[in-house]
C-alpha cells in the first residue's frame, strides 16, 4: 500500500509525537531516553535534514531546511534534546498546515482545471466512435450526450438542450440552447442529444486557452512576492552570520560568558530567523486571490496583474459590448400624421424585411408580426441611407434625414440621441422610429461600485457619436465621454489619460477584446469582456471576464485590493513577531519554545490569514 505525500507526513506527526511524549514521561536522563528522542528527530525531521545536504551538494545552502538541520542539530549537540525535536515536529505540523492552504487555494482552479474532457463522440455516417478530442478537425460532425461536457468549440445542428456554463463563468443559471447556437468547450448538456459541427480544433478550443491563461498565471509575480524571494536570498546568509557572530563573539570578549549559553542563544537565533512565513504565505496570499477571481468567472493572468488592480486610478470603457449589449432595440416611435405608432412600424418592417443590417432587425423584432411578402415589391437598399419599397401599393421609404431629403420629403429631428430611421408613405412624412444600443442591465452598478472603491476618473471611449456617447455617460453617472472614435483615436486618448493620473495609480481599459486590442495591450491592465471564444480577447487581455458584466470589474479590483491588503499583513505580521524574538534571542530572554512560536508560530497564523481571501464575502 502507498501512502500519499499528505497521509506520510501525518503519520510522520503521530510516530514522531508518540515517541517525543514517551521520551519527555521517561524521567531518568539514560541511553533509552537520548535513543527515544533521537528516534522522534529522524521520523520528523528525516526529510529536512536529507534536503538541506541535497541543496548544499548544489550549493543552494541558505534556505530553511538548512536554518532547521542547524539549529536542532546544534541543539542535540548542547544536550537540548526535547527542544531540538519539539522544532522539527511543529515545523512538521506547519508544513501540514501549509499543504492544506495549498490545497484549499488549489481548489477552485483545480475545479476549473476539469473542464477538459478526454473523449468526443465524433460521428462518421450513422457510426458514433469515441476519439481524443486533439484528433478531431474543424467540420467535424460531434455528438454530445446528457451529462457531458462540451468537449470543443461548436455550432449546434440538431437537437436542443439546457447547458451548465459555471465551470467556464462561474454562473449558476443554466443556459438553454438550440440549433445555431454557439457551444464553449467546458460547459456541461444537462439533459437534451446534441449534435455540433466543430468550428475551432482542441488546441483553439475554449477550455485550452482558458487553462493555459490559469497553468501561467502564477509564474508572473507581483512586485512583493519578488521583493520577499530577493530579501530571503540576502536575509538567510545574514541571519547565519549573525548567529556565528553570537556564538563566538561575546565567549571570547565578555568575562565569564560560557560558551554553552551563547551557542544555544546563537541556535534560538537560528530558528527564529527562519523566513518561512514570508516565503510562504505571500505567494500564498497572491494564489489565493487568483483562486477567489477564477470561482467568480474572472481569470486574471497573472498575479502582477492581480497587484496592480488594487491600484487602479482611473477606469477606461469601451462603449458598445462592454457597456451596452451591443444589439439595437426601438426605443421610441414618433407619429408625425394620421397613423399611429404600430401602423408606423407596420410600414417601416415591411421595407426593411429583406435586409440584414442590425437597425432593420430591430424594427422586424419591435414589430412582432408576420410579415406578408406578397405585398411587399420593388425593393431598394440604399446604402448609408435607408430603403425604399411598395408596400401593399404605396411607396414607402424608410431611413436617414439624407434619404428623406433625397426624396424632396421635410423630416423632423426628434432630438434623441441614437439611430433616427424616418418613415414616409407616398412621400408624405409620418414620423419616426428611434433606436439605440440596448445599455446592460448592470453597467450602472459597475459604475457605481467603482466610485465606492475610490476610482478617481471613469470613462468612455466609442465610436459612436457624441450625442450617443454624451447620453449613455450621463444615463451611467460616467465622469467622461469622448464620441467619434477611431481605434488609433482610443489609443491616444488613452495616452493621454495616462499622462494625466499619478506615479503610483494604474489606468485600466475594459473593452471587447476584437476591436479594441491596441488598446488593451497599451493599459495597465486590459480587461476583455465576454471574451469566451475571442483569440483577440484572450491574448491581448491581462484579464479575461468569462461573462458579459462589467460589474465584475469593480469586484476583481475588490478581491485584488483584499488580497494585497492580507499580503502587506503578513509582511507585518512576521517581521514584527520575528524582528521582537530575534532581539530576545540575542539578549539570552527567549528559548528555544519562543523560536518555535516565531517561526512555526507565526507562519500558521500568516498561512491562516492568507486563505482567508479564498471565503471572503465579496
């Protein structure tokens, strides 16, 4: 039977405490008690010692296992034996704890590491083989069965069924689907037979490039997590220099000191200078954080990325699928003649019922009926201007104020900010039909939010016009609004907005990740939204929302101001507790117990305090 690494270090605790407890009871000071305690040492502290003489044959000498080899050697060597062992064992047990933060950290991540799939039910004729999903092309015809996971990127063909995307976007909804409908590799069928034809390889799948963003993140570090890695490389030599110092120095300069005294304050020096709970717990910290975003659908690339969120000074938006839904809606129809409001969109529905472009689907859908196409005749798209038709006998134009004046027709400016499409009937004007960009449903609160957590400047950049951008700013509560944007124009606003905020204040551009990929790549932190299935999304972005809200941004900044916060705390926490015992050490006052506490001690507490940003309530 093979026990696993967490299972052999427990049994490691429980030998090893059975045999230090036995020892301690023994009160006679003999050979069967020195041989109890020496015992309990190589089943707790076995594994450090081997690592410390493995990293020195590699001249990696100055790390913790080589702080602990020293320091309890040296005090079996001055006749402390139950506190040589009692170190190793409590460095044990915080080891212990360590594994479990990890674990506990590794969690979410872990989670989402499962929506990779081994097989896909590729179909060939009436056959159905199963096949690794790295051999399946693009076109290829897949089944996918209830209770599986989408195993890549596809376009439904048959079939209709409800989706669980929460392992791609941490949602809970479950997400109905039908025939045309886009799959993300990762999401789960819940009950209904699909059958896809697959549009991206598994290399370019979904799920591939979201694990590949999560296997990376951790390798970019933050600026604190580098500056604990370079302090332990020059702190460690120092605190072994000052402990040689401490043992040999004052025996040989002050009258009467005994040399047994001064070696063992030197080994208390030893172990509490042990930079544990720095070199764990902030990496640790920073883990967690990337583990607390990815559980609520928010992949941050790097923990870099995570640290300079926390800073954000000002907020950049791309308007249009980061703000607003990106789709057009009628928002109002005004009646300037005898008919009224329906027969309008009667009129303009039936002109525009050959037409593709977005502003004539948005009547068709406002509209809501069926349309006869047998009245409808004479058809004429007129581009950048609208169209004109003969609907059931009479001539209708539908479009802009350049169509209506084409046509010798006086149309009037409702004065709304969107797109204005102008109704004529027989060239005599019957009103109007305004639409605009449908605003999401939690852009406010987006913006809102930011504010609560001190962004001093939020703004918006879109092509649109700027009446357009004017009225969604002032309908959002957005400091800024600049309309009339080309994509080179965002960049050098952007540049500009950056020149403008502090030293230590970082600009962040949220926008789709298609268009806007200079201007992702140019920010601080660029944020693509709805970026599932977007190349340009994923490799320009340092942050990927997995959903469409912008609300999720104010909490990625939350999460990464509470994560820096715990940080900066455990910092405190183990140079101060450190910094006190060392000096105690030094003076003769602390034994070999406080060092335990200072250094496992101290590093359990700074372990605790990191995993609490994984159960924050954000």
């Amino acid at each position: 039977m093979r026990f696993t690494p967490h299972q052999k270090r427990i049994a490691e605790i429980v030998i090893g405490s059975g045999l230090f407890l036995f020892a301690v009871l023994l009160e006679a000071e003999n050979a069967a008690r020195l041989l109890l305690f020496l015992a309990a040492y190589a089943v707790t502290g076995g594994d450090v010692i081997l690592r410390a003489i493995r990293n020195v044959s590699r001249r990696q000498i100055f790390d913790e296992n080589f702080l602990m080899s020293v320091a309890t050697g040296g005090a079996f060597c001055i006749g402390q034996y139950s506190e040589a062992v009692a170190v190793m064992l409590f460095y044990k047990i915080g080891m212990l704890f360590q594994d479990r933060a990890v674990e506990k950290s590794r969690k979410s991540i872990a989670e989402l590491m499962n929506i990779r799939t081994d097989y896909a039910n590729l179909k060939r004729g009436d056959a159905i083989d199963r096949a690794d999903p790295d051999e399946v092309n693009i076109g290829d015809v897949i089944v996918i069965k209830p209770g599986e996971k989408v195993p890549l990127d596809c376009v439904v063909m048959e079939g209709s069924s409800t989706l669980d995307s929460s392992p791609l976007t941490g949602e809970s909804m479950p997400k109905a689907v039908r025939e045309g409908d886009e799959l993300l590799s990762g999401a789960i069928n819940l009950n209904g037979l699909l059958v896809a034809r697959v549009t991206k390889n598994a290399s370019e799948s979904t799920a591939s490039k979201i694990l590949d963003l999560v296997e990376n993140a951790a390798a970019k570090k933050p600026r604190s997590e580098n500056f604990i890695t370079k302090f332990a490389r020059f702190y460690t030599p120092a605190v072994v220099g000052g402990a040689a110092f401490i043992a040999v120095v004052p025996p040989l300069a002050l009258e009467g000191a005994a040399l047994g005294d001064w070696v063992y304050r030197a080994l208390v020096f030893l172990v509490i200078s042990c930079p544990c709970a720095l070199v764990i717990s902030i990496p640790l910290s920073f883990f967690g954080g990337l583990g607390a975003a990815a559980r609520r659908g928010i992949l941050v690339k790097g923990s870099n990325y995570l640290e300079a969120l926390a800073d954000t000074e000002v907020a950049v938006f791309d308007k249009t699928g980061t703000l607003t839904k990106g789709t057009f809606e009628v928002q109002e129809v005004v009646s300037k003649g005898i008919y009224n409001n329906e027969e309008i969109l009667k009129f303009a529905a039936c002109a525009e019922s050959f037409s593709n472009h977005p502003v004539s689907l948005s009547i068709r859908r406002a509209y809501g009926k069926e349309i006869d196409a047998a009245l409808i005749s004479n058809v004429k798209e007129i581009p950048g201007q609208g169209v004109t038709a003969t609907v059931d006998g009479r001539f209708v134009a539908a479009g802009n104020a350049k169509l209506m004046q084409m046509h010798g027709i006086s149309a009037e400016d409702p004065g709304n900010a969107g797109t204005v499409v102008h109704a004529a009937v027989d060239n005599d004007y019957k009103g109007c039909i305004v639409i605009a960009d449908v605003i999401k449903e939690d852009a406010a609160k987006a913006v809102s939010d930011l504010k609560a957590q001190r962004v001093k400047r939020i703004v918006m950049l879109t092509g649109d016009a700027e009446s357009v951008a004017e009225s969604v700013a002032m309908s959002l509560g957005i400091d800024e609004a600049y309309g009339g944007l080309l994509p080179a124009d965002k960049v050098q606003k952007v540049e500009e907005l950056m020149a403008s905020k502090s030293a230590k204040g970082k600009l962040i551009f949220a926008g789709d990740g298609i268009n806007d990929a200079p201007v992702l790549a140019r920010a601080d932190v660029g944020i693509a939204m709805g970026g599932l299935g977007s190349d340009a999304a994923i490799e320009a972005a340092d942050v990927v929302i997995m959903t469409d809200e912008p609300s999720k941004i104010p909490v990625a900044i939350k999460i990464a101001k509470r994560t820096l916060a715990i940080a900066k705390q455990n910092i405190a926490i183990a140079l101060g507790v450190k910094g006190a015992v060392l000096a105690l050490g030094a003076l003769g006052i602390a034994s070999m117990w406080a060092a335990v506490f200072a250094d496992v001690g101290v590093t359990l507490i700074a372990i605790l305090n990191a995993i609490r940003v994984l159960g924050s309530d954000l």
